[in-house]
C-alpha cells in the first residue's frame, strides 16, 4: 500500500502549536480499495506555525485525491473502534458553502452539481481556523481560473460529527433505497452494454419491458392516491409531451374573461358542480394535464387578479413566501429568483413535501431587455429514459449506470431568514409497482448531503454526475426549451410536476425598463379534486380519436419519437465510458 499524506489533529499538536503534514504509515485497507498516491517529495514534511483554536481532539485526517479519511485516534475513549468516515472529493466540491458558491443572501447555489467534473480530484488539504481548507484539481470549469483560487472550508464542527455520529441517529430516508446502495450498485454495473432502437438488430439488447400496469378503477370509484388520481385524469384527457417546436404549434392562449365566466346556463359560479364552469375554464384544466402550461391573455393589471384566477381553479397554496409573491430584482434577494440574473430550468420547493403541484405567474411589466421566460417538459426526458432506469434495478442487461437517476437521493434545503426546510427526493422517481412516479430536479436549492453527520452511509456523487449530465443536457437541449417573452396582462399556468421553468438575465436599467411577475400556487390534492369534475365530452374533444391514455403506451409512443435516437447515444457514452 502506498503511502498518503496526513495531518495529525491532537492533543499534542495543540499544545505544542504545531500541526504536521508528513508522510505516515496508512492505515489498514478498508472495505474494497482504497487507492493512493506517492506524495510529491516537496510535500514529505511541512510544518504549520499556525494554531487553530477549533480543532477536534485525538482525529488524525489523511487524504488522497479522492477522498478524506477521518479516523479517531483516542484509546481511551469509550467508542474506540469507531470506523473511519470518508468524504468524497466531488461531494465535498458540492457541498462549499463559500460566498462564490452560494449566494450570502438567499444560501441557492451558484452552479450545479453537474458542472463538476467526476474526475475532480483533492491537491491540498490544510488545517485552518474556522475548519479544513481543501483545494481542488479539476475544479468546476467557470470557477478554476479564478483570481486568488478557490478553497473549499469544512467546518471542524462538522469534521466531529461526522466522526463521532451514531447510526441511531440518522433517520430513514424518505427516498426508495439509500445513496449508498445507488453507489454499490452503480459501481458494480457494466460499462459494455449498448441500446438500439426498435428497429435495430435483435441482438442489441433493448431496454427493460415496462411492469404490468395496475388494474384500472372500476367506474365510478376513483383511486385514493394523488399519482394514481392524476393517471386515472391523464386516461381520460390524453398527454402531449413536447419539445420547443411541438409546443411553438400547440400552446394554447385562453381568454381570461371567457375562463372567469359562469356556464351561459348556470349564471352562478359558487355551485362546485361541473355545469358552471365555462368551457373556457374546463380548456384550461385539461390543458394543464394534457401539455403541463397554458396561458391566459387579457389579464388586468391588478394585484387582485392573481388570487381571483387561482381561486377560480382551486385553493391558493400559502407558502412562507406569503399567499402570493412578486417576482422582481431587488437587493439582499432571500431566493435567486428575485434577482436580475439568468435562472436556469428548475421546480420550484422541492425542499416542500409535497411541493406544489401548479404554480401561476402573472406579468404585471416586462418592459426591459431580456427576461424570456425558459420551458422543459421535464417529465418527457424522465419517460425517455426511464426504460434505462428501469433496468438498473436488476431488469435484463445488468446495466445500472443510469439506474442511480431513481436511487440516488438528493437533498433540497431552504434555511435562511428562519425558516428551514429540507426534503430528500431522487431525479427520477419510482412508484411502489417500480412505474414511473415523477421528476425532481432543481439545482439552485440543493442542500447538503448531511447523513454522514448522523451516522448515515457516505456519498459519492462521483457516480451520480455522468448520469444526472444525461437528464440535465437532454431538458437543456436548444431544441427542448420553449422560450417566450411574457408581455403584459398575460399569465401563465403549469404543471410545477413536470414542466421545469427558468428566466433569461435581464436589464431593468437599460431604458428605464422593469420585470414584475406576480405568482402563487396551487396544491396537487387541490388541483386534483377540481379536475375529477372535467366534463367527459370535453376531455374525449381534446383527446380525439385517440384510445385511452396509458403510460406504457407513452413510452411507446416516446420510442417511436425523434428525439430516441439521441437519448440511446447519450445513455450509450455513459454505460461505455470507465471507471473515473
């Protein structure tokens, strides 16, 4: 075994004002290998004068490019045999709390975890005042040429949790299975298997088949959970899943006075019934389950609009943002989107369980250069690759590099201003039946992976990354994202669920232009229950002559589509490509 640099961190070197950065001998292998590395000679031994007054007693810290190993070292201690805990170098890099990657006023992160490189490695480790200094080789592109470089600092308060946690603490996670067993999977996978389309050679194995589906609700009785209610909707109104040049010929504009009226046979609107809704407010309903996004036009430019349409399709949703927001740049802004600044594709509060099913923004000004308002069908890429997914949880082919998108838990966290929010939710989300469930992602408001503070598995996001680059460049596609400028008085719709939204940068001092949205939610159970009273003639209109929708035959429909070609290619690159 070759030999790793180390910092000694005890009782010792406190007093004597001196921490050690010298060769030691390594410690016994732990389960599977641990590869290291000859240190460079100039790094044989080296002398800190400087003397933290925060560090943990008896913990002797070694590192490798890879990954930080903290051990403790003090016999007399009554949980001696307390095992090693390593921390990854990616997940590390994820995790830096420093001004640059997370904004000081809101805590969102400035970059994805995406742009880190999977073969990002650890070139120094140092002990400092508040906590250990770690630089990175391979660093995030935008971030390594940055002036004074970047160090990432991990507070010693959490070097000591992690080391002295107990596993009893950690609570279950809220996902399928732990990151751990997505790691444990995703390196025993094979990196040879290849997928073809339909009409490849039959010697190509192709993905995975899809589960039987569950046996439909007999008529008249609806099925209790939220995800089976909305199957047993989309059954009757049908799907369209799009991309920027099907959604540019589909995408409906509903005049708001018609979608406020009572039924012309009704002449109330306080009766819950179907029969007095407009069929202008029926289009709106079904058009949010069929294509996720519908707008109206011809909104007031008022404060109390927003409430009246949301009101009109169900209850407001209240948040600890308040029962409306308002969508502009302003100083010290307690979330990115209160910025001037671009805003990649995102779900809004994922760190809410549940979040929000539909989320309205209504343009009171959008006078100033830029501001396009961005759009993905983000639940089209998660069918696309589900069939890959799919067959990471043991399915034919053995492959499971892009099984990790629906084992893998990511954490999403708000926690400034006093409140604190946190859910743990994979990319790809799988029903019991192993169908699939949804998608989740959402970059700017990822939390920390805090489970090895509790005495949970540890994380290595070095796994994740290539197959989270697959989902994240395919709703990224030029070719994906719908791009439309809102204008005044008009007010758009969607299915928080599924469609992923962002915002172009904008100039609100160029011309003296302004960027005023005002939005607020609605709750999946809520949208839900006003959608159960859809008219059957109206949802049978807009599906056509089609036959009932079902999610195999979505999938189906997916494969036969464009845009397979590409997600075989990219999913390909990634089953084939090493071990970093």
């Amino acid at each position: 075994m070759l030999p790793a640099r180390a910092i000694a961190l005890g009782a010792t070197a406190r007093r004597q004002g001196l921490i050690h950065h010298s060769l030691y001998r390594s410690l016994a292998p732990l389960p599977g290998q641990v590869r290291r590395y000859t240190p460079h000679q100039h790094h044989q031994h080296h002398q800190l004068t400087h003397q933290p007054s925060q560090i943990p007693n008896n913990i002797t810290i070694s590192w490798t490019h890879e990954h930080i190993l903290l051990q403790h070292q003090d016999q007399d201690y009554q949980n001696s045999t307390l095992p090693p805990r390593r921390l990854h170098a990616a997940t590390l890099r994820d995790e830096c709390s420093c001004p640059i990657c997370r904004d000081e006023s809101s805590g969102n992160k400035t970059f994805a975890s995406v742009e880190i490189p999977p073969e990002i490695r650890i070139v120094d480790v140092r002990a400092r005042e508040d906590g250990l200094g770690i630089q990175f080789a391979n660093d995030v592109v935008r971030f390594e040429d940055r002036e004074g470089g970047h160090e990432t600092v991990v507070p010693w308060g959490r070097v000591e949790r992690v080391v002295f946690s107990a596993s009893s603490y950690w609570p279950a996670s809220e996902s399928a299975s732990s990151s751990s067993s997505a790691s444990a999977s995703a390196s025993s996978s094979s990196s040879s298997s290849s997928y073809a389309s339909p009409s490849a050679s039959a010697s190509t194995p192709a993905p995975a088949p899809a589960p039987a589906p569950a046996p439909a609700s007999p008529r008249g009785r609806r099925p209790n959970s939220l995800f089976h209610r909305k199957q047993a909707l989309l059954a009757r109104t049908g799907v369209q899943y799009w991309d920027a040049s099907i959604l540019s010929t589909q995408i409906r504009k509903i005049d708001y006075h018609a979608f406020m009226a009572s039924s012309p046979s009704s002449g109330t609107s306080s009766s819950s019934s179907s029969g007095t809704y407009s069929p202008a407010f029926w289009d709106v309903l079904i058009t949010l389950l069929r294509l996720g996004i519908v707008y109206l036009t011809h909104v007031p430019r008022h404060e109390s609009s927003l409430p009246n349409i949301i009101n009109r399709l169900a209850n407001l949703r209240e948040t600890f943002y308040g029962r409306t927001f308002d969508v502009r740049a302003k100083l010290h802004a307690e979330n990115v989107a209160y910025t001037s600044g671009y805003l990649g594709l995102h779900q809004d509060l994922c760190y809410l369980a549940p979040p929000p099913m539909i989320q309205v923004l209504h343009c009171m000004d959008n006078s100033c250069e830029g501001g396009e308002s961005l759009f993905s069908d983000g639940e089209r890429v998660g069918r696309l690759l589900w069939p890959f997914v799919r067959r990471g949880k043991g399915g034919r082919g053995g492959s499971n590099k892009m099984g990790v998108l629906a084992e893998h838990a990511v954490p999403y966290q708000y926690d400034k201003h006093g409140y604190y929010y946190r859910a743990e939710r994979s990319v790809l989300r799988r029903e019991a039946d192993g169908s699939f469930g949804g998608v989740y992602w959402s970059p700017p408001f990822q939390g920390r992976y805090e489970q090895q503070e509790y005495g949970g598995e540890e994380v290595d996001l070095k796994r994740w990354i290539p197959a989270a680059r697959v989902f994240e460049g395919l709703v990224n596609d030029p070719g994906a994202v719908f791009r439309y400028k809102m204008q005044e008085g008009e007010c758009v719709l969607f299915d928080n669920l599924r469609v992923l939204h962002g915002r172009n940068a904008f100039d609100a001092a160029h011309r003296g232009g302004s960027r005023w949205l005002r939005g607020g939610y609605i709750a999946a159970e809520d949208f839900l229950s006003r959608a159960a009273y859809i008219p059957g003639e109206r949802a049978d209109e807009h599906r056509g002559e089609r036959d009932l929708w079902t999610p195999e035959g979505a999938e189906e429909e997916l494969r036969a589509g464009d845009w397979w070609s590409d997600v075989v290619r990219r999913v390909r690159e990634v089953e084939e490509a090493g071990e970093v």
